[in-house]
C-alpha cells in the first residue's frame, strides 16, 4: 500500500511526534509499505510563535495540493492540526478523498497553561478539525474517552512504541561521564521544559541524590535560575539520550495533561522505574504492574519506584513493539477507492528519502 502522511512535525524538530512518526514510517516501510511524507521542510516557513525551533509552513495551500495529488496514495493521513493539517484536510474534502487523522497532543491544556485560553475552546476548533475524519487515532484508552465525552467521533484506539535495541537495559545503572560522578539515587526528567509539564513538582521535591533534566523549552531559562543545584543537559542525541537513561535510578514524570508520554517508555527499556502521577499516560505506559509508582503524592511515588527491579521495567516496555503499533496504524486507515495511474506516470513527493528516513538518530523533546 502507499500511505502519505501530511504532518506539521518532522525533522530537524525535536519532540515526541516527529520521533514517532520517523519511525513509524520505518516500520510501514520494512512492513513493505510506500511511505511519502509532506512537512514543513517543502514549503517556505515561519518560526512558531513561543516554540523554537518549530516552524510551520507558510500559505502551503497551492504547494501542498499539488504534492498530495502527484503522490496518488492508497490511503491518507493526517498526522497533526497544524497549517499543513488544515490544508491536507481542505482539499481532501473538496476532493471528496477519505483520511483519517490522530490526536497526539492536548493543545487545548497548552493554549490555556500558557495563554489562559479556556479549554472548551480548544476542544471546539479540535472537534471541527477532526469531525470528517474517517478515524481519529488515539494513543490510549483514558484520552479516546475523554476525547468521546467532549463529542468527537470516529475514534480509533492506536499505541506508540519504542525503540528497544536503542534504548536497552542497564543493570545496575552506568556513570554519565560528561555528568561525572553523581550523588545517587539519579532522578531523571527527558521532556519539552515548558507550563504544561509541571516540571516544578519534580525540582521543588525534597528528595536526596541527584537531579538530571534533559531538554529545551520556553520555561529553561527561568528554571535553570531557580534551580540552580539541577544538572541541566539541554537536547542530545538520541544515542547520547539513551547513556543518560541508563545512569539514571529512577525516572520523573511529574506532567498531568500527557497524551501518551514515550519518554517513559524510553527509561523504562533501559530498567528506569517510573514515578508519575495516576493520570491519563503515565496510567496506560506505566500500567498496574512492576515498571513504577503512581501517586498524588509525587515524593510517594519517587520512593516506591525505587524498590521496582529494573528488568521488571524493562519487561513492560517490551510490550510496546512498534511492529504492532504500524500493525494497527493500516488498519485504521481508510483505503481510497480512486484508480490510480501506473506508476510509471506518478510524479511522487520526494520524502521519505534517504535522508528523511536515514538511521541517523535525533534527539527527543516531549
């Protein structure tokens, strides 16, 4: 099958969507699929009010059009609700060509931690952009039901995945050399450092050892001031990110508003427990089981994560493969009943290329 995929997120972003997005379509790929990709990186730009690093493509309109229709796809998905989002979506139904499209973030809770706009708005602009989606993909059970009790439709339930030879399990934890020696236990916090993360519970906690952030955002600035006793590494490597994972004894996530959370995923194949609180994300990755701690009490669960085994948390991770998340992402999609030309004929978008698609490793910022 060819399956083009239109996506506001693509590298040289750095941020959980594009990190499962390159490899979903690897996966697609090996699986024997055609995978074309539209992104930002076609079209002339803007920087993203507020978030370095992220542009968005500027009046794609003509350009995207033009792409969409010389790719001739079996089937189309809209990946994110961003400028690229609204025009793939504006001229599949003046086309009259199903899609299906997927809720990766809660912007609403962004717009409003942020900006102070109030959520039933950002609930209301989504429900317009996905209503004439054939299927709305969601990462977890907790999002699909709050997304159906605010009046979406079509929902699929999708999973993500991790990359499990990437990032491998360590026991006992290794020393970060670029940190030096650390007072242990090491906590750890990977993520995008900006209002929506509450990433002030994790630093204000009164815990001993050693505290690590890795990442970038609008809030570092301020953070690295008020905390100053804080190792703060800033983006890395993907390849660099997963040494970190594994120096660490316990992994932070103090974020409430999460759709799905891979960076826990990521720790937890390297044998780092979890400590989270009980809400939407941390509740489907971390699970009921053995791979960390779930409180209200955000210090409680700092505690009891500790006494997790780490191949216990790795032993959950590995339930999250991505053969079956692509596995379930083709059977979500609608397939378009249109003839198609003969190959020969096509004039495709050039991505997914070498170098979209490379096994160059990024880093990842949630």
């Amino acid at each position: 099958m060819k399956i083009l995929i239109v996506t506001d997120a693509w590298q040289p972003q750095v941020n959980s969507v594009v990190t499962t997005l390159v490899e979903l379509a690897r996966q697609l790929q090996a699986g024997g699929h055609e995978v074309v990709v539209i992104h930002p990186g076609q079209f002339r730009t803007r920087p993203c009010p507020g978030h370095a690093g992220i542009d968005i493509a500027w009046f794609p309109g003509r350009r995207l059009r033009q792409l969409m229709d010389a790719a001739e796809p079996d089937a189309i998905h809209i990946a994110t609700e961003g400028a690229l989002g609204w025009a793939a979506r504006r001229h599949c139904l003046r086309r009259k060509l199903a899609f299906t499209t997927a809720f990766h973030t809660k912007f609403p809770e962004i717009l409003h931690a942020a900006l102070g706009v109030p959520v039933s708005w950002g609930y209301a602009l989504l429900r317009r952009f996905h209503r004439p989606s054939s299927g709305v993909m969601v990462p977890t059970q907790g999002v699909l039901d709050m997304l159906k009790s605010r009046g979406f439709r079509q929902l699929r339930a999708w999973t993500q995945g991790v990359d499990t030879h990437l990032f491998s399990l360590t026991d006992p934890p290794t020393a970060y050399a670029p940190l030096g020696p650390l007072a242990h236990p090491v906590s750890l916090y990977v993520g995008r450092i900006s209002h929506e993360k509450n990433l002030d519970a994790f630093l204000r906690m009164d815990v001993p050892g050693s505290k690590v952030v890795c990442g970038v955002g609008p809030l570092a600035s301020a953070l690295r001031h008020r905390y100053p006793n804080v190792h703060w590494l800033g983006l890395l490597p993907r390849h660099e990110l997963a040494r970190v994972y594994a120096a660490a004894d316990v992994f932070v996530f103090p974020c409430r508003s999460e759709t799905f959370g891979l960076v826990m995923l990521e720790a937890m194949a390297c044998g780092v427990p979890v400590a989270a609180y009980p809400v939407d994300g941390p509740l489907q990755v971390v699970g009921e089981g053995r791979a960390g701690a779930l409180r209200e009490d955000l210090r409680e669960a700092w505690r009891e994560a500790l006494k997790v085994k780490r191949h216990e948390a790795r032993d959950r991770a590995l339930l999250f493969g991505w053969s079956r998340a692509a596995t379930l992402f083709v059977s979500h999609l609608s397939v378009l009943s249109r003839p198609r030309r003969p190959r020969s004929a096509m004039r495709v978008a050039k991505d997914v290329d070498g170098a979209a698609l490379s096994h160059k490793r990024h880093p990842i910022v949630e």
